[in-house]
C-alpha cells in the first residue's frame, strides 16, 4: 500500500493506493492519521479511489481512526470507495459512520474549504 498526504487548508486528504490489508497497510494508515493528529490536522479526507481491497483488519482500523479523530474534535470523511471496498463498506455498515462523496471539491466544500 501506498499513502501520500495533501493539504488543502486545515483539510488533509490521505491519498491510499494498492491493498488496504493486515500488515503493511493498516498499521501504515494507522501511523500517518496519528501524525496528522499530532500535528493538529483534524479534519481529514481518505481518498479510496485507487483501493483495489480491504480486509477485516482494515475495517477494524477504519473504526480506529474514526474513533481517534473523533476523541480530537476532527472528521474524517471518505472519497471515492469503489467495487469491492465499496462493498465491504455497505456490508458491514461502516460506511454509516462517514460522509461519502465521489468529488474531490465537494468533499473539501464540506469542510468550508473552496478549492
């Protein structure tokens, strides 16, 4: 997995490629959103555009995360779940716990940031 991070304002967009899986990928979301959180960006988006898989691990660490963002105030948001990851949203009802959207620029809208 890869992850790369943007900011746009106080909004950070967590940029995730490749599988969001046991291991490698959910202690690396894990560390880069408590990195964000000690450096006082709050308000973050989850890009899952080019996430091909999740596993429960990921699942796991997604209430994690919504959990300690929550604890500081902050939102996290998801961008683009597609197919599978997508799915797996809906089937556990994750999903219910976060705004969606599938536009980069409504998504920051949402957090009061105009592109």
């Amino acid at each position: 997995m890869k992850v790369t991070v943007r900011h746009i304002g106080h909004v950070s967009i967590v940029d995730l490629s490749g599988q969001f899986t046991i291991g490698e990928g959910d202690c690396l979301i894990r560390d880069t959103i408590n990195s964000l959180l000690d450096d006082d960006r709050r308000n973050i988006i989850l890009n899952l555009d080019k996430v091909s898989r999740m596993d429960s691990a990921s699942i796991g660490q997604l209430i994690a995360m919504y959990k300690a963002v929550s604890e500081y105030k902050g939102s996290v948001k998801l961008l683009n779940p597609r197919g599978e990851v997508y799915d797996s949203l809906l089937m556990t009802k994750i999903g219910d716990l976060f705004e969606s959207f599938k536009d980069e620029n409504e998504a920051l809208v949402s957090f009061r940031i105009v592109p």
